[in-house]
C-alpha cells in the first residue's frame, strides 16, 4: 500500500516560496513531495521577493504528468510565472532534464514545523510540537492561516499560543474569520464562546473540522477556559449549539438534588448523548447564567440586547414546555414563564397578609428579570404595597385641613396604586388580572369612605371657611402669601409653575423624580412633636380652573380667565415690592431652534417672579393621557423638564403647585347622571342625592355660592372623558404644593429639608409596618413624628453621652440609671468600641464623636442600609452634632469606616443615596465573627 501523500495547502505553497525566492530568480518549477488540497485554489498571486509572481499548482502523480504539466507551463505562461507541482514520485524516478528546471533541481520535503515557525515570525517553536501526535496541529495551523497571516513577534511559539491562535482562527472569534490577523486581544472564555454558539455559521464552522482537531481543541479549551466550553461544544457537534444556552438555563435544575425522575428523565432527553457528568454540567449551566446576567444587564434601553436575551430565554421556555418542565422549572430565576409564576404568587400572596406578599416578593425580586420585565414588576410590588395599607387601621378624617394633608402624604400614593392596580399586569396575565381587581375593589371602597367622610367635613368647613380664617387650612388664594412669599424673602427670584389640574398621586411622582435629579425639597419647620410634611391647600370650590387658578394667582377668592390671572399675578407682587411676570401656553413656546420662548428666557434672567402655567394634565383629563397610563413623569409634562432647567440654570427656587386636583374614569359608571341643574362634569345645583353633598359659603363661587357636588368619583354630569375635575373628593379639593430649591443654601427661615423617607408613607416603602397608635387622618403623621424626631422633654445625654437612640430604647429601667450591658447594645456601639475602630481614629484628624458615627450606623441598619442624605442628617441630628453639611461628614466617616479602601460607606445612585454595606462592615471590623 503507497504511503499517504502530507497534505499542502496554499499557505505551504506560500512558504516555501518564500523559503527560496532566490532560487526562484532561475528557476520557474518548484517540485513538492505531497498532497495539494482539492479545495485549494489552483491560481493565485504570491510576493517573491521584491516581486509579485503569478502561481499555478497541479499535483500529478506520474512522471508522464509532471512533463506534461512543465511543457504546457512553458508554452502557455509568462516568463515570470511559477509552476508548483505537488507528486509523490520519487527524485530517481525523474530525469535530470526536468529536475534541472527545478528549485535545488530536487522535490522539496515540506516541514510544516519550520513552516510555521515562519508564518508566526518565531525562531523557535515550543519542543511538543515537534511531536508525532502533534502533526495535527501543524497542519491545521497552516491550513487555518487567516488571510492577513498570524500576529507575528513572538521568541517563542508555545504551544497554548499556537492552539489559541488556531481556535480564534476557526471559529471565527476575530472577525469575519475569513481575512484579517487573528489577534491576541480576543477573550477565549465560556462567555465569549456562548455568544459565538448563538451566530449563525459559528457551530457550523466547528462542526465541520476533522475529529481529531475537534477533539483536541475540547480537550485544550477545557484545560484553559472551564470545564463549561467541553459541554458547549459537544452540544455543538450533536447540533445543538444555537440551543446550548437554552439547555442549560433548564439543565440549571440538575443541581437540586431534589429534583424529580420526571425532570431528570426530560432534561436527559434533551441533551441526548451529550449528557455531561454532574460537575460539568454545574460548571456549564453556571456559565449560560453567568453570560446572562451581564446580557442582562446590557439589555436595558438596548432593543438589540434585548433582543438577543430573549432570544435565548423564549427558546427555553420553548424547550420546557414541549418536554413538559414547566410546572417543574417555577422557580427558575432566568425563564419568562417562571417569572410569571412568581408574580401570580405574589399577587395572590397580596389577598392573604401583607407578610406574605413580601416574602414573595423578596423571591421575585431575586429574578434575573426583574429590570426587562420592571411594568410588571412595579405592579406586584404595588399590589403587596396596598396589601399593607389594607392591614392597616381604617383611617379617619378629623377635619378638612387634615384631609387635605394626609391626602398629599398617604392616601395619594394609595391613588397612585389604584391606578397601577386598575391598569392590570402589562402583558395580561389572567390569574393577576383577578388579584389585581380583588386588590383595587377593596382599596377603593375603603378610599370612598375616606372622600365621604371628608365631604361631610368640608360642607361643614365650607359655611364660613375665608381665606382670612380658613379654619387652620391652607387655602389655594393663600399659597402665594404663605408658600412663595417666605420663598422670595430670602432675595431668590422664585419660578412658580403651576401644573392644571396636579393631583397628589401626580405631585408625589414628581417629587420623586426632582429630588433624584438633585432638587432640594424644603417645607416649613412644624410645631413641637409634629412630622416634617408637605404643604396642601384647598381649593376653591367647585375645584375648576376659573375660579380655583384665578384666585391661586392672585392671591384672592375670585373667578376669570388669563388676563385676571395675569394682572392679579403682577399686582400681588407689586405689593411685596417685587415684579411679577406670568406666562400661559401660547407664550411659552419658543420659535425654531428655541425651546422655550425668548420672552419666557429674558424673563428667567431677571429678579423678578415668574409664574408659568402648563396645561398638559388638565388637557390629559380631555383625551387621556398617551403613553405610560399608569405613571406621569417630568418628561410628559410639556415644557417642565426645559424650565426645571432653567431655573436651575438661574439658581431659582421653584414652587410646583396646582390649582386643583382630578379623578379618573373607570368606566363604573352607566353614563351621565340626570341630576337636574348640571353646570360641568363634576358640579351642579339643585339638591343632593346620594354619593353627593351640597357645598354653600363665600368659598363657593359658583352656583350662586351654592353648588351640589359628588364624592363618588363614579358620579358625572357629561359625556365620558379620561378624568374630570370639579368635585368633593379628596383628590380633587386638595392642591399639592412642593418648593424645591436648587441649593440649601436658599432655604427660608424657620423652613428644614424634607428627606425623601418623610415624603414617603411607611405602608409605601419595603419595610415592615409599624403599628399605628390612632386610627385618625393623621396616623401617618405620627408614625413619622415617633420615627425621626426627639419627643419634648427626652433626656439627650446618657452615661457614655448622646446617641440616636433614646434610652428607653436600650432597656432603661424607669427611675433608674441605664444598667451597663456586657456588650455595646446596637451594631454602632460595637463597632466605635472595637480595636479596628480605635486604629482607624489614628488616621483621622478631628474625627466625629463616637456616639454619633454609632448613630450614622444604627440609622442606616434599621432602613434597610440606604437612605437620604437628608434623612440621615436628620435621624443624626438627634445627637446635636450634624447640620448641613452632610457630604463633608459622610466624607469623614469613610474614612473611619472603608477600612483599607473597601467600600463599606459611600453614595450610590448619583449622591442621592448613602449605603452601609452591613456585611462588609462587619467582615473588616469583626473579622472573627464573619469567619
């Protein structure tokens, strides 16, 4: 049997070439004992030299051919063309006519190890692949050669460089794989070779490499890359690599070793005879969720990202359900399906307890997809939200002014719920859908109780309530003199904008986002023993926009259009000595290139004080709102976010403010109600029925100061709109005001910072309740008062000084003195009294007391490791030790705290934020206890 022939391809033919170009100046036929490929390309273009030469290749396998090959050769060609000839004769076999035509008038031997050793630009090779069974890799190597040849420069050409090389080269991992140089700055890992399985000609160009390439690129790849690339790449060659990151987000479920047979015997199924032993299969299934994740990550705001995630997850949950997985993959924390399956238990968990519904909320929020499905995600924790409101006491309604309040603090973020809840779960789900409704029907009937309780307060209120006694209200004619006014005394030109028809659950989704985006909420310093809380005014009544906009841009009980409401707007602040310029919807915006208009620009730019009119809620009420129903945001407001700048820009204080609030249709209606004397869509006159309450008194100016108004927001008088406006309900009567200022340093006399953790109810926020100790409409309030501020008359120093806490809080026994504990009572008394503590001082000059960096610690540990600035100079300020400058101190604390620089105190979230990373703290200061 004839020995086999080596193989040659056109990169062989290159260096050789290459090798003796200068025989090649006398020479045009180059005799090469082996194998040209088939599918190599018979012609092409070599440099020799100095020299661009044409080459032809031809194996023949007699001497009657290679004679016949070199006549034709030279009667057909050029002088300057090359004739290759690829043969297995022997040289005696040749005469010497045609062997003196030749290159060194002999048949070159190839050496594929000197080959490559020349096509790497090496001067040597690594001693292994000298080898025999290493023959492979030298001809591969050849073979694989990319069109712009390898990254040359190395000594020494290892082994792990060459197969590195040879995988890049192959698979395609540095390009197109066709040209270019296959480079050394690709990453050769699992996660860059779970996005090569999901190419289209990627598994393919694996797939079709001979065995014994195949196998032994597995074998090098496992050794350097994880024992997760060998399982890949056997789903490839089986041709399962565009499902490989399916199957294994569901073979994740082999790691339970509770998983069931019916599970096992599926999954078995699926991988077929790739089937991975246990600590490959971990290792690979580690891997997809790994990629994953960081896919994930980059999929926010990414349509491609997305894309490409889904991809893969659709096509698990594909892969699960025709196995029948599905109902065995629940909790899975990567599958769409399994998603939904958490959100139906929470929802369903939101109808039992709220202590339910957050445990199965804590297990949603660990899924992977909480970010990609974040509509979805709102709602369920919105449903858990209103779980807590409903365990709570019902609330009542002591009078107007504290209906008002509590409106703007608590029940409108119940407002803003219900409008998630209305809305359902974002891709329709059914089982949520009927949790959903359960959830609204019993929140909303406890908030109708709320509007008519109130109602009955505010027909009461209304007989006699002026703006000269408003029977301790603010009322909308009052807001200039008592919000803005103590504003501009401070020498700031304030912006007043007022938002038509802002309700509260409006207004708190707006302070949210301006205090993230580095506005500074400012309310006036309450009494004794009181919460810091936002400022809520009354409407006029009815509460629409003549008469309610026209008497809050006056400053008086009155009713008119723009022109009274422009020329009452100056004539208040003439009388404060000031200038004052108001701007409606037509004179805002600006020509081409501007925004704003130029008038509203200039008037920006002076001392005066600009009122702003934007009509883009109320005109909402008329067509509904479009895009997002369930939220509204500084982006949705026409001209907001642009003006918000300019204030800004201008350093001014902005007082965001309505002139009334609205309801919302729910389609519970039958159509307009036949109540005779229908003036609007929420007022009439006559006589009230139920779900009604007639309102007289010189607050009321319409109706000849007696109007007949309904509580029920399912109660209309005209044809059906988005929302309406007009009557007796909390959300509509009460006016949202928030002062906001672009620098502390602006903030009025006898006025505080108001932390976001104030603005916000606890039932809102995901912490446990707190018991409520008075079913009134100001429960809320005395929740917060006993939360984070000194009651009157608490002793504010102890034994070892002052501290956050009081010191009934650490078990002070009543007429006693504080017994002494063993140990420090709360983790910021451990950690102050600790050796890493006292050698962190070392490194401090004037370092805080320590009972106030214990403070700092206990606050944040009892918030869940975040909060406010604010909320943190407020909970710290207990001690007497902290004031305003905040980021200073917190700068301090790092440096007490970040032990050797790991972050264990710092801000997130753009400074927003400060975060104590509990675990971390204990790790550096009680190394022995985390061990």
């Amino acid at each position: 049997m004839a020995a086999t022939l080596p193989p040659v391809g056109r990169r062989t033919v290159e260096a050789l070439l290459a090798a003796y170009a200068k025989g090649l100046k006398d020479h045009r036929l180059v005799l090469v004992h082996g194998r040209y490929a088939d599918n190599a390309p018979p012609e092409f273009s070599v440099k020799v030299g100095e020299e661009t030469r044409r080459v032809r290749v031809s194996h023949q396998s007699s001497v009657l051919g290679i004679v016949g090959e070199w006549a034709e050769h030279q009667e057909k060609t050029a002088d300057a063309d090359l004739l290759v000839v690829t043969t297995g004769v022997d040289d005696d076999q040749l005469g010497w006519d045609l062997r003196g035509h030749a290159v060194k008038r002999q048949t070159l031997t190839v050496d594929n190890a000197e080959i490559v050793m020349q096509r790497f630009g090496a001067t040597s090779l690594d001693p292994r692949m000298y080898a025999r069974e290493e023959a492979w890799l030298l001809e591969a190597l050849l073979e694989a050669e990319p069109g712009q040849g390898w990254e040359r420069g190395r000594a020494v050409l290892t082994r792990d460089a060459a197969v590195r090389a040879l995988v890049v080269a192959r698979l395609g991992l540095g390009g197109d794989g066709n040209g270019g140089t296959a480079g050394q700055d690709v990453a050769v890992d699992a996660d860059t070779l779970l996005a090569w399985s999901r190419t289209p000609a990627g598994p393919l160009r694996f797939a079709e490499l001979q065995q014994t390439e195949r196998t032994e690129m597995k074998k090098w790849l496992g050794e350097t890359a994880g024992q997760a690339v060998p399982v890949l790449l056997s789903l490839v060659e089986a041709g399962h690599g565009h499902d490989a990151m399916a199957l294994g987000l569901l073979g994740a479920a082999l790691r339970d070793p509770a998983a069931s047979p019916d599970t096992v015997l599926a999954l078995g199924g699926l991988f077929g005879q790739v089937m991975p032993r246990r600590g490959e299969l971990q290792a690979f299934t580690e891997a997809v969720e790994g990629t994953l994740i960081r896919w994930i990550g980059e999929a926010h705001g990414n349509p491609a990202a997305r894309q490409r995630v889904f991809a893969v997850l659709d096509r698990a949950d594909k892969l699960a359900a025709d196995t029948g997985l599905t109902s065995g993959l629940v909790s899975n924390r990567f599958l769409p399906s399994s998603f939904t399956a958490q959100l139906r238990h929470v929802t369903a968990a939101a109808r039992q307890s709220p202590e339910a519904a957050q445990a199965a909320l804590e297990e949603l929020n660990a899924h992977a997809l909480v970010k990609l499905y974040a509509d979805r995600h709102r709602a369920a924790a919105t449903a858990v939200r209103i779980a807590r409101w409903l365990a709570l006491p019902d609330p009542r309604v002591p009078s107007v002014a504290a209906g008002v309040r509590t409106q703007l603090a608590d029940w409108g973020w119940v407002d803003r719920a219900l409008a998630v809840l209305w809305a359902g779960d974002p891709r329709g789900d059914q089982g949520v859908a009927q949790d959903f409704r359960v959830l609204y029907e019993l929140a909303q009937a406890r908030r109708e109780r709320l509007d008519e309780e109130f109602a009955g307060r505010l027909a009461a209120w209304t007989e006699n309530a002026t703006a000269q006694f408003p029977g301790g209200c603010l009322v909308v004619e009052n807001v200039l003199p008592e919000a803005v006014k103590p504003v501009a005394a401070t020498g700031a030109a304030p912006l007043v904008l007022v938002l038509d028809g802002m309700s509260s659950a409006v207004a708190v989704q707006l302070g949210e986002e301006v205090e993230r985006e580095g506005w500074t909420e400012a309310v006036p310093r309450p009494s004794e023993g009181q919460a810091l809380r936002r400022m809520a005014a009354v409407s006029m009544l009815p509460s629409v926009t003549d008469v309610s906009r026209a008497s809050l841009l006056t400053a008086s009980a009155t009713k008119g259009g723009q022109s009274t409401e422009s020329s009452g707007f100056a004539a208040f602040w003439k009388t404060q000595r000031r200038e004052g310029v108001l701007f409606h919807k037509a004179g805002i915006g600006g020509d081409a290139g501007r925004y704003l208009s130029e008038h509203v620009v200039a008037a920006l730019a002076t001392d005066a004080v600009i009122g702003v009119v934007l009509n883009t809620i109320d005109d909402a009420l008329d067509k509904g709102q479009q895009g997002q129903r369930t939220r509204w945001s500084v982006d949705d407001i026409t001209y907001l976010r642009e003006l918000l700048t300019a204030a800004k820009g201008y350093g001014r204080p902005v007082v965001l403010v309505a002139d009334h609030g609205h309801v919302l249709e729910r389609g519970t209606s039958d159509g307009p109600t036949n109540g005779g004397g229908a003036a609007a869509a929420r007022w009439r006159t006559g006589t009230s029925r139920d779900g009604e309450v007639q309102l007289a008194g010189p607050r009321v100016w319409e109706g000849g100061g007696t109007i007949v108004a309904p509580w029920r927001e399912d109660i209309r008088y005209t044809g059906r709109r988005a929302g309406y406006h007009g009557g007796a309900s909390l959300a509509e009567v009460t006016v949202p005001v928030l002062v906001l200022l672009p620098d502390k340093a602006m903030m009025p006399k006898g006025w505080e910072v108001l932390p976001r953790e104030q603005a916000t109810p606890a039932w809102w926020q995901a912490s446990v309740l707190e018991p409520v100790a008075e079913q009134t409409g100001t429960a809320v309030e005395e929740r917060q008062k006993q939360a984070v501020r000194p009651r009157s008359g608490t002793r504010r120093t102890r034994a070892e000084g002052e501290g956050l806490f009081a010191e009934a809080d650490l078990g002070v026994p009543s007429g006693g003195k504080a017994a002494v504990p063993d140990t420090p009572a709360t983790l910021g008394a451990r950690v102050v009294a600790s050796e890493v503590y006292e050698a962190q001082k070392e490194y401090v000059r004037k370092a805080p007391e320590a009972n106030v960096v214990a403070a700092v610690i206990d606050a944040l540990t009892e918030a869940g490791e975040t909060m406010s600035p604010a909320a943190l100079a407020s909970a710290v300020s207990a001690t007497g030790r902290v004031r305003r400058n905040i980021d200073g101190f917190i700068a301090t604390l790092q440096r007490l705290l970040n032990v050797e620089g790991y972050p264990v105190l710092g801000f997130i979230d753009a400074g927003h934020t400060v975060r104590l990373d509990v675990k971390l703290l204990r790790d550096q200061f009680f190394p022995k206890e985390s061990k």
